[in-house]
C-alpha cells in the first residue's frame, strides 16, 4: 500500500501535503494535551509495531505492495489521534531510511494509512461494539480491522487510478503511473480484501481478545486519545481510607 517516488504527480503528492499539515497539526496539539510523561513510551511501541507489521508486504502487480498495518489495534488502544502519529513516526521512517514509500508521496501514504485506516477503524469499533466487552468487542475489533484496511488500499487505488488522468505527455502518454482506474482500484482493493484485510482483522481481534482477559484496564480508553486513564487515576488518586501524607 505504500506509494513510491514516481506514482503520483507533483500536484497530488503537493495536495496530500497541503491535507495532512493541519492534521499532524491538530494530531499533534491533542496529542500533547492528553498524553502524560508516563505514556510517552507506549506511543513509542505502537509506532514500533505499526513499522514492523508493515515491513511484511508483498509486491502487487499493477499496483504497489500490500501488508497488513496495525492501524486499527493502536487506535483502539491509544485514540486515534494517538495512532495518527505513531503511524506517521514510522511511515516516515521507513521512507527516510528503507525506501519503503517515496519522500514526495509521504503526505499522500500518511493520509491513506495514518489518517483514513485508524480513524475509520477507531470508530467503526466503537459503533460495533458499543463499549461492550467480551465477544462483541472482539467482533468489533475484527470488523474493524478489516473494513478500514480496504478502505486505505481503495483510497491507494484511486489515487493510482487518476493519475493518467491529471498527468499526461503531448502523446497522450501517462507520465507517473500507468493505470487507470479499471485497473490500479481492483487490483489494490481486491488483493487486501482476499488477504490482507484478513491478515489486519484476525491480528487486531486476537489482541484484543488477549488483552480483554489479561489487562482489561487497557480497553478504558474513552476516545479522548489518552492512554489507560483509568489505569492512571487508579494509582494516582489516594485511596479515601489511606492516611494523608504531610
């Protein structure tokens, strides 16, 4: 799913630049507001999960690669402002130091995966599940997972698929990538609804499923991009029988 250098045109890769600025932006802003010096590591962790599951992808031909991403799992956990960053953290990384997306086309992977995949996930788990745990959440989770992925890979898809449109020589050549519409959007939307999407559902339900059982306090979070506040108010807040402290 990720967009080398070369796909897209100035034009579009300038476009998905000019959309992601004020969203790193205000990602950024409540981020800082909800995030505490003690959370700061597990934003690390979920940039450093989402790096590596995306590390495994496999080429697609007529398109570019596809991979299960973990989107949907760190937004369920830490908010999906939370997961818009951690997820551009390693977008970038592995743009700057593996090559694995294009510099000029970081504006337009972080908007499919950074911004489109947890945000539509977040929420259509939190519609699914109804704050409701046990199977259901877990149901949820999976859905999740599965729906949002295509939707980023469709978002890929089309963007491919415009570009012979918007970006043409004198003889009518395609100038960046050479599929149409007919092709780049099946062939990216169908190989993540075969595999991969099933890859992203059964990862992010297993997890959750998981952490339901073992550390049900991670499943507190209420959507307002903190992490385990309830976990923090437990060990802050002094109990109403504990002597004070002078």
């Amino acid at each position: 799913m990720h967009i080398p250098d070369g796909y897209l045109g100035p034009a579009t890769c300038g476009f998905f630049y000019v959309v992601m600025l004020p969203i790193w932006t205000i990602a950024s802003k409540i981020v800082k507001k909800t995030l505490k010096i003690k959370q700061v590591p597990m934003l690390a962790i979920a940039a450093a999960f989402s790096f590596v599951i995306m590390m495994f992808n496999l080429p697609i031909p007529g398109g570019t690669t596809g991979h299960a991403v973990g989107g949907v799992l760190v937004a369920i956990l830490l908010g999906p402002w939370a997961a818009c960053i951690a997820i551009t953290v390693a977008l970038v990384i592995q743009a700057l130091l593996f090559g694995d997306g294009g510099i000029t086309a970081i504006g337009a992977n972080c908007f499919n995966i950074a911004f489109v995949l947890p945000f539509a996930g977040y929420y259509l788990y939190k519609w699914i599940s109804g704050n409701c745990p046990g199977k259901r959440r877990v149901i949820a989770a999976g859905v999740a997972g599965y729906i949002a992925l295509n939707l980023a890979a469709l978002f890929t898809g089309i963007e491919f698929g415009l570009q012979p449109l918007l970006h043409r020589a004198a003889n009518g050549q395609a100038l960046y990538c050479p599929y149409g519409l007919n092709v780049a959007v099946p062939i990216m939307a169908g190989e993540h609804l075969l595999f991969f999407g099933w890859v992203e559902a059964v990862v992010t339900a297993l997890v959750v499923k998981y952490l339901q059982k073992q550390s049900p306090e991670l499943m507190e979070n209420k959507g307002d991009g903190s992490i385990f506040p309830t976990v923090l108010q437990r060990k802050i807040e002094p109990s109403p029988n504990s002597p004070e402290i002078l």
